[in-house]
C-alpha cells in the first residue's frame, strides 16, 4: 500500500510502524526509548509525528503506530518540534551528568534550564536497559519507586542472581548511565563482580562465565566450542565444513 510522508509517495507493508517506513526511505525522526532489536516502546514520545487520516489529523508516536491505512505523514511541524524541544528540556534537567542529553538540549534550541533533582544523573528513563535484559530472559533489572525517586535497578539495589554480566542493557542505553568497568579478568556492573573467560583457542577475553553458562543450557551448544571466541568459532566451523566436503 502507499501512504504519503512529508508529501512523498512510499510502498509500505501493512503493520509496518510509521518508524519502520521513515528509517526505510532515510526521512529521520528522532528516537530515545527505541532500539531497533526490541521496537518501539512508544515512552520518550521524540518520534511523534502528525497523521492525517481522511478528515482527522492527530499527533501520534511513529514508533508504535502501525499503518493499515493510506494516511499522510508529517514528521516535523512547529507542534512536533515544540513538543520535542519540551521533551528534551525535560529528559536535560532529569539527567544533566549525560553527555548525549547536553547535546540534544544545544541542538533543540533548548532555552530553559532549571536545577536539576540530582546533578549526576544520566539515566533519562527510557528502559531499553530493560527491555534488553528481559529479551536477554535475565529480568535482572526494573524501573523501582514512583515519581521523582523513580530509577531502574536490581532488587534492593544488591547484585541481582539473574544477572549475568552480559553488558547488553550497557550496551543499548542512549546516555551512557550504565557504568560498566572491565578489565581483561574481570567486569564489574550493577554492583556485582564476574569473571571473564578467555578463549581456549586463541587466548582473547570474550565473555563471562555466567553468560557462557547461560549460552550453553539455552542453546545446548558443544562445550568444545563454547569456549571459543566467535571468531575462533568461526574458524571452527569453517574448518568442519571444510573436512565434510573432502
Ligand atoms: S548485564 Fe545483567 S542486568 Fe544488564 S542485560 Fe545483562 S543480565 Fe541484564
């Protein structure tokens, strides 16, 4: 079917989210809490976009809007921009200590600058930490207390049993608030300490043992090559081919 963004023609699927098609025809809407692993989660609201359907126009957020019908896009009105700007305003003043918030803040124009509930935060409370995590079926992380005090943590703020010292949720998170310290026999994140295993091939330190624990009973993957690298597995699976084919 097609639907018009930005008054441009483009072939969608139906279902496809308004997200999907902007990022498919290179038009660019701003995301916080989207990661294209997971899909919208429709929480910061930096992607609203106006929709016009027949007669009604309403703003909605591209990231969980799926398209069923022939609609027209705008991606960026003085509404949206405004709306953006608060946002980030908003999302600067929770979390000041963020590095990628100052830029945004600079970048919208942003002109209000308030105190902020604590100087040092980064976390802007997207949760793709989480969403990572429960993807991952480790649920060692969640969004705790109300309001104000509201942040994402383990339980009791101790090291979580689930978690696995995987770095995903590090990984995904848009401002950096995450901390995660490694060395080559250790990392250390969300309070809690795992040791780092090495390949047995070629010597390079590539995951913990927790995580490889976690690999190995969901996959049932051979313990020979568990303890590989990935590209070491690579390797080993090449040379398999390899001696199949002779
Ligand atoms: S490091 Fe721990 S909390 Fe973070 S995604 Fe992995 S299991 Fe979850």
């Amino acid at each position: 079917m097609r639907i018009s963004i930005n008054q441009q023609e483009i072939d969608v699927n139906p279902g496809e989210t308004i997200l999907e098609a902007t990022r498919k025809t290179g038009i660019n809407v701003p995301t916080l809490c989207y990661h294209e692993a997971f899909g919208g989660q429709g929480m910061c609201r930096m992607c609203m976009v106006e929709v016009k359907n027949g007669n009604t126009t309403r703003l909605v957020a591209a990231c969980t809007y799926p398209i069923y019908e022939e609609i027209e896009v705008k991606t960026s009105t003085p509404a949206i921009e405004k709306i953006r700007r608060n946002i980030v305003t908003l999302l600067y003043r929770t979390a000041p200590k963020s590095e990628f918030m100052e830029k945004l803040y600079k970048e919208y124009n942003c002109v209000e600058n308030q105190l902020s509930i604590d100087q040092d935060e980064r976390c802007i409370l997207c949760r793709l930490c989480v969403k990572a995590c429960e993807e991952i079926g480790s649920s060692a992380i969640s969004a705790i207390f109300r309001g104000t005090e509201k942040r994402v943590s383990t339980p009791f703020d101790e090291a979580a049993t689930m978690c696995i010292g995987c770095g995903a949720c590090a990984e995904v998170c848009p401002t950096d608030a995450i901390e995660l310290s490694e060395t080559d026999e250790e990392r250390t994140i969300w309070n809690k300490t795992f040791a780092i295993v090495h390949c047995e091939r070629c010597g390079q330190a590539f995951t913990t043992k927790e995580q490889l624990d976690y690999i190995v009973s969901r996959t049932g993957i051979e313990s020979n090559v568990a303890n590989l690298c990935e590209d070491c597995r690579k390797k080993n699976l090449a040379a398999r081919i390899n001696q199949f084919n002779q």
